[in-house]
C-alpha cells in the first residue's frame, strides 16, 4: 500500500523542515519543498498504479494489485485536492483581511 508510504514521505520531510527550523533561521524555501517532496511522492504513486495497470492488462500481475494501485492513487489525487482547497481558502481569507 503507497498511500502510508506517501502519508510517511510526507511526514518525514516536515519533520525535516520543523529541525532545520528549530536549528536556524527559517527558510523561505521550507513549504515549497514540502509541496514538491509531497507532489513528487505522489507522482510515483500514480506511475506505479499506471505501471500495475499496463501489467494487468498484459497479464503479469494479478488484478486485485492493478484495482488497489489505482484506488491508493485515487485517494491521493483526493486528498491533494482536499489540500489545495484548504490553501486557496487560507489564501482567500488572507487576502480578506483589513491591514
């Protein structure tokens, strides 16, 4: 299952940035690298899965792997969406507020 792997990578990189932060100043770069780490993450579920399919079709995995590859990558392309919208309503809500 990728999606504990994907929850894990991503957990690990801000762990990463919360020492880097605690040790020095902070970066400006620390969010975006959280960004990239977590996309590229879920970029190799979605190969995977594209992968076990192209297998499946082929005949070389079995179909329940191909079904749950792709289900895992649905739940990531889900909760990334999810995440997205949660920062363009805080972005929102900055934006609204009075100065």
């Amino acid at each position: 299952m990728a999606i504990p792997s994907l929850a894990a990578t991503s957990y690990a990189a801000a762990q990463k940035l919360i020492e880097a932060g605690s040790a020095s100043a902070p970066s400006s770069s620390g969010f975006s690298d959280l960004v990239k780490q977590s996309i590229a993450a879920f970029d190799g579920q979605a190969k995977m899965a594209d992968q076990q399919m192209s297998n499946a079709i082929s005949g070389h995995v079995d179909y329940v792997s191909a079904v749950t590859a792709v289900a895992e990558t649905e739940t990531a392309v889900e909760t990334l969406v999810a995440v997205r919208d949660k920062v363009i309503a805080a972005y929102d809500d900055i934006m609204r507020m009075t100065v």
